[in-house]
C-alpha cells in the first residue's frame, strides 16, 4: 500500500493554532474590551477640551518658553508619568536645534529610561493592600496570561503610538520580568530613529 502524503500546514497556521490553544486571542480580546471604555473616555476628554483649548499650541508654546533642560525635564515626567502628551511634538522640537539628532538620541533615551520608572511604579501599585488583595483573588487568570504575553504588551507600547509608559505600568502590576521589559522595550529607541527620519526628511 502507498503511504498517504503527510499533509504539511504553513508556518502561518501553525502559529495561529498555537496562539489560539494558548490562549492569546482571548488575552488581546480581553486586553481591548478592558482598555477601551478608558481610551474612548480619555479621546472624549482630549476632543472636548481641544474645543476650547487648543492643545497641540499649548504643547508647543511650551517648548518654545522653556530652556532646553526645562523641555527635556518636561518630557521625562510625560513620559514617566502616563505618556500622554504625544512625543512627536518633542521630536518636531529637537528638529529646531543646532544638533537635532543629538537631542533626538536624548529624548529616546529619556523616553525608554521613563518607561523603564514606570515599570517600578507598577510595582509599587501592586504593594497597596487592597490592590494586591484583589489581584491576587479575583485576576488570577488573566495575571497568569499576561505574564506569559507581557512581551507583545510591551512591543505594541513601545513601536506603536500607545503610551509607552501605560504598557511598562502595567507589566510592572503583572510582575512581568524587569530584563525582559528592558530588552522588549530597548525598542522604544527604534521608534525615535523611524520618527526622526521622517520628521527631519532623511527619505
């Protein structure tokens, strides 16, 4: 008798059966339908006060009255703390400079060194009782995904434009391994290098 051909599945399908059995789909499922009630709120908030306040002018009137220590100071605690105020407003600023790539590698750096503070912030969230508490007995599961796809948590904060810092926040609550937010985050400084070459015209 001749032996039936083994059937032999691409590499793509392979990964996607092995993203479904471990349960990634769900995790990123569960990840976005969390999230989004706090991302449609905070765009509502930013739309209705860009109405009477206009903020992308503010932000930049900002970089043009503070010393050069006073913005990059300015951007640390940003990127520090939430990250919300958009980098490439800074990045547009260091274009203005004597040494515009110069101060770009210092804003990445700061931004990527800022990420890294608020992973120990998120650490030090989950030492509040009550925070820990609940972590402990009612996330145990969803805990127990994100430590195991904390890494693409990371990538997408870090390359995409998402607060770098919330995704470092929240890997630091999920007690994903600080090296490895440190080397998955390492990334952030790539995204810095693709905005400056856009934004200073390279290409």
């Amino acid at each position: 008798m001749k032996e039936k051909p083994k059937t032999t599945k691409s590499r793509l399908h392979l990964l996607h059966q092995y993203y479904t059995y471990t349960g990634f789909y769900e995790f990123v499922w569960l990840a976005v339908k969390k999230a989004l009630p706090y991302i449609i709120s905070i765009v509502i908030a930013i739309f209705v006060l860009n109405k009477f306040f206009n903020i992308n002018e503010a932000l930049v009137h900002i970089t043009e009255i503070l010393p050069v220590s006073g913005v990059l100071v300015f951007f640390y605690v940003s990127e520090t703390l939430l990250g919300l105020v958009p980098p490439e407003i800074f990045i547009a600023w260091s274009g203005k400079l004597n040494q515009p790539w110069l101060y770009l590698s210092v804003l990445a750096f700061l931004s990527y060194f800022g990420g890294l503070c608020s992973y120990w912030i998120g650490v030090g969230i989950t030492k509040i009782p009550s925070i820990h508490n609940y972590l402990e007995q009612r996330m145990t599961k969803q805990l127990k995904n994100s430590k195991k796809w904390g890494g693409f948590l990371i990538l997408v904060g870090a390359l995409l434009p998402l607060p770098f810092s919330i995704s470092c926040m929240a890997a630091g609550i999920i007690e994903f391994p600080f090296k490895s937010v440190m080397g998955y985050g390492s990334l952030r400084l790539l995204r810095f290098l693709l905005y400056g070459l856009v934004i200073f015209h390279v290409f």
